[in-house]
C-alpha cells in the first residue's frame, strides 16, 4: 500500500506557488482549488498504518484534492 499525493506546499514547490502564472494554472487544475498540506496527508497515513486497513493489500491512495478526475 502507499500514498500518491498531489500537490502540496512545500519548500520543493515554493518557486512554482511564488509565480501568479504558474500557480494559478495548477489550482485550476485541483477541484478543491488549493495546495495540500501536511494535514491532508495525516488521515491517509493513519488510516494505512491502522488495523482500519488491514484488508486493504496493494493500494495506492491517491490524496491530491480531486487533481487526477479533472
């Protein structure tokens, strides 16, 4: 099992969110029109490290804000 994220504010996406252009064609792209964060991450992760999932085998959770649907 893993975790796909999307896009989150981070130091490694800083240039791209400091440019007007460029970040607002990425959350034009994200149905929840805005970067992820840490927070979005957590359940994810507790969920998959839990016996919540321990039926789950061989799944990528995709947390990205509805990106991969547009």
């Amino acid at each position: 099992n893993g975790i796909a994220p999307g896009y989150y504010a981070t130091d490694i996406t800083l240039a791209t969110r400091s440019n007007p252009e460029t970040n607002q064609r990425v959350l034009d792209h994200i149905p929840a029109n805005r970067w992820g964060d840490t927070q979005d991450l957590m359940g994810a992760a507790v969920f998959l490290a839990s016996p919540a999932s321990n039926y789950v085998n061989g799944h990528l959770l995709v947390v990205d804000g509805g990106y991969l649907v547009r």
